[in-house]
C-alpha cells in the first residue's frame, strides 16, 4: 500500500506489488482518465508492504476514506495523532450521547 503527494498538494492512495515502477507509471503514463495524469510529477510519501495482498486492499480503502490531516499523520508515522484523528467528535455521536440529550420524563405531559 502506497501514498504519493500529487503536484497539486492532492494525496493518491493505491496498492502494487512493486512500488518503484508504480510510481513510475504515475508519472510516465499516457492515460489522461488517470487521476495522477495532470497532477505530475508525483512523489512517494508512504509505503507499507504486507504480506497478504487482501490485508493491502483493506487497509488501502481504509486510508482512502480518511481524512487529510489524518492521512499526513501516517505519512509522519505519529500514532498518537493518528488515534487522537479517529475520535469521533460529531455532536452525535455516542460519545457525546449522555452530555447532550434532553432530559426526558415520561410522567410529564406533552408541553404546547
């Protein structure tokens, strides 16, 4: 699973078997549908190799629906702000259930 920083500051998440030469494609390519085409030259920021190309896959989805701070802090390989990145901070979520429901008495009457 690799990460190359785009010309344009744009980060491209993909899978190979041989890093060297993907990057090579990205930059060389005459496919102007690829994402990469009009954003070269690119740079490998990230690689991690696995084992299990299935275990690759999953972790490239993974990173593709991240954010991008979240994505610069695996780049820099700092953990801790990867996991303080992936606390949900939605107002509903239910680590903010209890501090921002309505209190809720089912022995009072509908208020008009």
């Amino acid at each position: 699973m690799y990460i190359v920083k785009c010309s344009d500051k744009s980060y491209y998440t993909g899978v190979t078997n041989n890093v060297e030469r993907r990057v090579y494609e990205h930059n060389n390519s005459l496919d102007d549908s690829a994402y990469t085409f009009d954003k070269r030259p690119v740079e490998l920021v990230f690689y991690q190799p696995f084992q299990d190309v299935k275990q690759a896959i999953a972790f490239e989805k993974q990173v593709k629906g991240w954010t991008r701070k979240k994505k610069e802090a695996l780049i820099e390989k700092n953990w801790d702000k990867i996991k303080e990145l992936a606390v949900c901070i939605n107002e509903s979520s239910h680590t903010n259930y209890r501090k921002n429901r309505t209190p809720f008495d089912s022995a009072q009457g509908d208020k008009t």
